[in-house]
C-alpha cells in the first residue's frame, strides 16, 4: 500500500473533574470525552525520511516540524516496531487548533492507524493504545471515539453508552489557550481561594443523561472544573457564554483547556437557529455546528 487516509474526530468534555495537582505535574481527572463531527484528515505516502505538511483551518499555527503531535506518533510507533520506517504525513485541519477539542491528539491517532495501516505492522488496538498514552492524556481517547470516560490523567477509558444522538454549536474563539497555563490557573485561583480540592468523581445523572439520551437532562449536568480559569484567562469568554445561554442553549461549557465554547441545542434545527444567533450576536470568530458521538480514526 502506497497511501493511506484517516479521518478523525474532534472532541468536547461534558463533564471534566479535575483533582488536585500530582507530584508528577499532572491532575487526577474524571473526563467524560464525547467525539464531535468536526474532522481533520490524515494522509500518511511511504518515504524514506519523516516530514509532515498542514493544511486548513489556522495551519499556520501548527509546527510542521517533529513537534507535531502525529510525526511524533509515526517516530513512535516505528521504534515499537523497532524499524526505520519513513512516512509523509498531509494533515488536512478543520479541527480548530489549541482550541480545547483535541485536534493535535486527533492527528496524532490518526497517524498512528495510518502509520499501522501503510507499514503492514497488523498491531492491535491495545499495543496503539499504550503508545497513544505515552504521546498525550487525550491521545487514547482519540484512538477511541464515541463517548468515554477517562480517568487517571483521562488515558485510562471506559466506553460509555449513550442513547441518541446530540446537536452541538461550537463557538471559536480568537487564538488557542495553553492547555498547561489553563491547568496551572486552575491550581491558582483554587489556591486563592483556599479551596479544599476533592478527589474528582463521576456524575451519575450525567451518566443516566447519556444512556436515555435525554439532551435536556445532558445539559443541566455539563461541567467543567477548568472553567473558571479559562474564563480568568480570557474574559470575554463570559460573554460567548451568556450569548448561548440567553439564546435557548439546553447547556452551555467551556470545552476542556477552552477558548472554544461548547452548547448543547434541542434538535439540529435549534442548533442551526442558535448558531445563527451566536453569529449575529458577534460573540464568536466562527460558529460551528456538529453531532454527536461519532467513531474514532476512519480508514478512508
Ligand atoms: C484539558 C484536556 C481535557 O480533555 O484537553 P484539551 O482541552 O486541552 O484538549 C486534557 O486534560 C489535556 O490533555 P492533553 O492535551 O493530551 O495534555 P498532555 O499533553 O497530556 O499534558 C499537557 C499539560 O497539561 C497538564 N495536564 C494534562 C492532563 C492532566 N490530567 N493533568 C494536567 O495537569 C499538565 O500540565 C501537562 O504538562
Ligand atoms: N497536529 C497538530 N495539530 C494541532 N496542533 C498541534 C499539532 N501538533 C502539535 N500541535 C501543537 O499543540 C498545541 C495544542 O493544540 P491542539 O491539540 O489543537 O489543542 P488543545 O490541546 O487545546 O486541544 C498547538 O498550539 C500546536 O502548537
């Protein structure tokens, strides 16, 4: 095989619990990770040396050098296979970038079932997933798709059920948040505050939500403990919030590290008419709408 395409999910968090920091710099969470109908595509072409080129939505603003997330998924899964295998890597974004929906972990296992697909390597599901937790926290999740809870630092997932289909509008923000400065504001202001931290745990009605499928139950129970210190690195995120809220949005979040906002509507009519209104109200770079869940990585 000479070429291989992948599509790949975006994602939001509808429920993002997150624990006191660990000696080793990361947060005990419970991430409740629901893949969205946004994608990128990933095209891996056999070569010799590794190189990748990125294409779409703000491809500026990401590094087509070995700080890309899917070369580093292709170096390491190469080295699990204990060859020199070479690839090309095309990455065709629409997944917004540091936008909190985990479009760098959407290439990077993208790549890595291309990569399998293109070598002949056969691996299992299980192998790719340990080396996904090795290259990122929403890495495994992004091999997985649908909707999962995450624990640990979100790699460890249980498959959730869920019931029916959900209509999202995604406000895009100006510029990305740095997942790290978002966590590092949680423990400020927690700090702050004098705020006793909890081991996270899961919400059972949100649970009970997915599995009945029940969009306004889903949406009184949407929750995000990186929030505040999303909205006190960037202010005007309030405002996007409020636009959704006023606008008949059934829940309204900040999506993991943030800026994009995440609101859950009735109906895809409703999401199409909140959407217009978030337009018109100005709140927003870009409104788009998406379903979920969807599957994972796709061999296209
Ligand atoms: C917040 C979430 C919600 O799904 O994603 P985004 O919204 O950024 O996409 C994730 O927890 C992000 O996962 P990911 O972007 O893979 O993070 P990693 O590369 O593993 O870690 C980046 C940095 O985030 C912080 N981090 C990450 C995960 C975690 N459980 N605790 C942390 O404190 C650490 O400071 C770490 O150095
Ligand atoms: N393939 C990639 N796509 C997007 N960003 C990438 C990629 N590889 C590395 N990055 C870097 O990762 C950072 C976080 O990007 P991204 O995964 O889109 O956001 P988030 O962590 O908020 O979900 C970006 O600022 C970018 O510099």
């Amino acid at each position: 095989m000479d070429s291989v395409t992948v599509r790949v999910p975006a994602k939001v968090n509808l429920q993002l619990a997150v624990g006191p920091l660990r000696d080793d710099g990361y947060h005990d969470l419970v991430n409740v990770f629901h893949a969205v109908s946004i994608f990128d595509e990933v095209t891996a072409v056999a070569e010799t040396g590794m190189s990748v080129r990125v294409e779409g939505e703000s491809a500026d603003q990401v590094p087509e050098n070995d700080d890309n997330l899917a070369i580093q998924a292709a170096v390491a899964l190469a080295r699990h296979a204990g060859r020199s295998y070479g690839v090309s890597l095309a990455i065709r974004k629409a997944i917004p970038v540091a936008g909190g929906m985990a479009g760098g972990s959407a290439d990077a296992a993208a790549a890595l079932v291309a990569c399998n697909e293109l070598w002949g390597l056969g691996l299992p599901v299980e192998d790719l997933m340990e080396i996904a937790a090795d290259l990122g926290s929403d890495v495994p999740f992004a091999l997985l798709g649908g909707t999962a809870v995450g624990t640990g630092r979100g790699e460890r997932l249980t498959p959730l059920e869920v019931g029916g289909r959900f209509h999202w509008v995604l406000a895009l923000a100006d510029g990305g948040l740095s997942t790290a400065k978002v966590y590092g504001e949680c423990d400020r202001v927690r700090a702050e505050g004098g705020e006793q931290v909890a081991a996270p745990r899961t919400s059972e009605a949100l649970l009970a939500a997915l599995r009945a499928g029940d969009a306004k139950a889903l949406g009184a129970e949407l929750a995000n403990d990186l929030e505040p210190a999303a909205l006190s690195l960037r202010g005007s995120l309030a405002r996007t919030l409020d636009a959704g809220r006023a606008h008949g949005a059934l829940g309204s979040l900040v999506s993991g590290s943030g800026p994009t906002c995440a609101f859950l509507a009735e109906s895809e009519a409703h999401a199409a008419a909140l959407a217009a209104a978030l337009t018109e109200a100005g709140v927003a770079r870009d409104v788009l709408t998406a379903h979920g869940p969807v599957p994972g990585p796709t061999v296209v």
